[in-house]
C-alpha cells in the first residue's frame, strides 16, 4: 500500500514547494512513474552503485528540450509553469506527480528528485543517467522527455502522462492476473524493441519489470525508470555490426554496442536477477534478456518462476532450479523454448547473448509478429 499521503501533498499546490520523502522499502515494491493507482507490490529492488555526491548547487545537470519538445529557448519553463494536481507515485529520492501546464492545459507526469536525499543516497548519478536516456531518447515504447530543469532544491523530468498507468497493475486487474499466450507475445515483442534501442545506444537497462512499464493511452507500452540503466565505455557505445543471414536479410547486431562493457554492481530487482548477478561475476546486456523471459512467464502464469518465500531461498532458487511449466495454462512448445533459453543461466549461452535483439527476434515464438508494423497494430 502507498504511504498516508500528507494535506499538502494531495492537494494542488506549486511544484516549488514540493518535499520528497522516502517510502520505500521491505516488503513492497515501489509505486512507478505515471502510475495512477498504488497496489500491493512484492518484488523489493536492490541496488549497491556509489554515485556521484556533489551538493546541491554543483550538480552537473543541463536544462533540456527532447525532440518532442517545442525547441525554442525562449519558451523556457521552470515549476512555476505547472500546476500539480495529485500524486502519482513516489519513490526513494523523489515523487511523480500528475502536473498541468497553465499555458497550454496540457497534462504531463513531473519527476520530482530531491537533490539533498540523492546526496544522502548517493544517487545523483543515477538521476544525471535517467535524464540523459530520457533526454536522447526518440522511441515510441520509451517514455518521451518534454523537459527537465532543476531548482535550488529540486530536478525536474516533466514526461510523457501514460493514462494507461502501470503495467503491473493492469496486470493485476484481469481475470487470473495473467495474458494469453498472444497478448503476452505482443507486450514482449514491444519490449524487446525498446530494448534493442537502448542497446544501440549503449545502454543496459537492467530493472525491467511490469512496475518500470506503463501502458499508454493506444495501449502499447512505453519503459520507464531509467536511473538503474548503466552505459557502456562511450557516448552510444560502438558502431552496430551487419550480419547478413541465410535467407538474405541483413541484421543488425546490437549485442556488440555493449560488447566492451561488464559491470559488477549489485543491482535489479530479487525475483528478475540473473544469476551472474547473484554471483558477482559481473554482467553485460545479457541480463536484460534474463528479465525478458522471467518478464514473459509472469505475464503467462501470474507468478516469477523462482519465487522463494525469503530473498536467499529466491536467490537459490535463481541459482539451482530450472524453470518449471505449470499444465494449466496451456502454452506451445515455441514458448517454452523462448522462455528456457532466455532463462539459460550460463550467460554466454542465454537466447540474445550472440547478436542481441535481433536473435531474440529471430526465435520461432516470435514468428507470427510483424516488427516494422508493432507500433500500428492493435494491442490485445
């Protein structure tokens, strides 16, 4: 459950003057962005990187207009500019409100991040992160970035609303807290394309989870939350290489925009880790298709497939089981295939750790989906 919130959070008041308490914790699963509606959660995010600790007034942050954005600098806006209308969701470092613009009356989802607790938290390096994705960023399934400024006390992301709310929580309200084969066939073809463009860019994702997808007005999906996404050596990491098929068509391997990158932080979710995670051995872009599969089978069943009742028994279970199917629902042996090989705990085996996107792409279960036109098909 979302905490109490105070009087003077729910009630409209001027984004200047906004606190941004922590409600984060055991044993919920934080409330998301542009999420509309809180509703028990389980899955608890771990995350150890050191960030940044410069204070507030020495934080590296630009002023940014996205390519959505009207680029005229004079039409500058600042917090003054919006009008909050209620709480959204909230998270360590900060809340999400939904915020209309006086001028034009627009609705936007504002990113409010406390520049004193990012210190305390050491995560100022996480925000600069999430604001360069979401600013560079010109994707129809990644949350689109209109602007972000900064205050004395305050950064501002002022996004994209997704009236669709929460993945999660669409989830939570169809009957059985599951999707069809079909439907869960099309919501992971989505997301495989946003993470095939983060790859390009030479980003690791590594936090996807029903909380970190929302669901757009059109129904499609867009990915959020972004400060857990770590890049590769340098800006948009190293060139795609073209890999020509046997059947003629050229594919674009975006495994290698990552390829000189291995991290070692301890960070995601407990029931979407991979085991070279749980190890320490360190992890590349592979980890963000370990999560697709454990993404695909929450879809289908309603559950994560190495749920314990504590975080070392999940963490064993991740480790030691393998992926077990239940009879009920029915599902094929494609699917099955798609999710035991993005679940193959050896890294350099795993669906998506030789060519990317694209070999994921290429898997049978995928065969029905037509890539070019996703965005114009009609979501379940």
């Amino acid at each position: 459950m979302m905490p109490v919130v105070p009087q003077s959070d729910q009630e409209g008041s001027s984004l200047e003057t906004l606190s941004s308490t922590s409600s984060r914790g055991r044993p919920t699963r934080p409330t998301r962005a542009n999420s509309s509606n809180a509703v028990p959660k389980t899955k608890e995010r771990i995350t150890n990187a050191n960030s940044l600790t410069d204070g507030p007034g020495k934080i590296a942050f630009r002023r940014t207009y996205s390519s959505h954005s009207i680029k005229v600098r004079q039409v500058e806006v600042g917090p003054s500019s919006f009008q909050k209308i209620k709480m959204l969701g909230r998270g360590d470092v900060g809340k999400v409100y939904l915020v209309r613009e006086k001028k034009s009356g627009k609705l936007f989802a504002m990113k409010v991040l406390s520049k004193k607790e990012m210190i305390e938290r050491k995560k100022i390096k996480r925000a600069l992160t999430e604001q360069e994705i979401l600013a560079t960023a010109n994707h129809p399934f990644i949350v689109t970035l209109y602007h972000s400024f900064q205050s004395e006390q305050y950064l501002y992301f002022c996004m994209e609303y997704c009236m669709g709310g929460e993945f999660f929580r669409a989830l939570q309200s169809r009957p059985g807290k599951c999707l069809s084969e079909d439907g869960s066939r099309f919501y992971a073809a989505e997301v495989t394309a946003a993470l095939e463009y983060l790859h390009l860019m030479g980003f690791i994702y590594r936090d996807l989870k029903p909380e970190n997808i929302l669901l757009h007005q059109s129904g499609h999906i867009m990915l959020s939350d972004f400060d857990l996404a770590k890049r590769s050596g340098g800006p948009g990491g190293k060139p795609a290489m073209i890999h020509q098929e046997e059947n003629g068509i050229p594919l674009i391997d975006t495994r290698s925009c990552t390829d000189d990158f291995r991290t070692n932080s301890f960070v995601g979710t407990e029931e979407y880790i991979a085991p070279e995670v749980i190890r320490t051995d360190g992890h590349t872009s592979a980890v963000d298709w370990w999560t697709l599969g454990i993404l695909i089978y929450e879809m289908i069943y309603a559950t994560t497939p190495f749920k314990g009742e504590k975080r070392d028994d999940t963490f064993q279970n991740i480790m030691n089981l393998p992926v077990a199917f239940r009879d009920s629902p029915k599902v094929s042996a494609a699917c099955k295939d798609a999710i035991s090989r993005l679940l193959d705990k050896r890294e350099s085996t795993r669906l998506g750790s030789k060519s990317g996107a694209s070999e994921v792409k290429q898997h049978k279960w995928f065969a029905k989906v037509n890539w070019g036109l996703l965005r114009n098909t009609q979501p379940p």
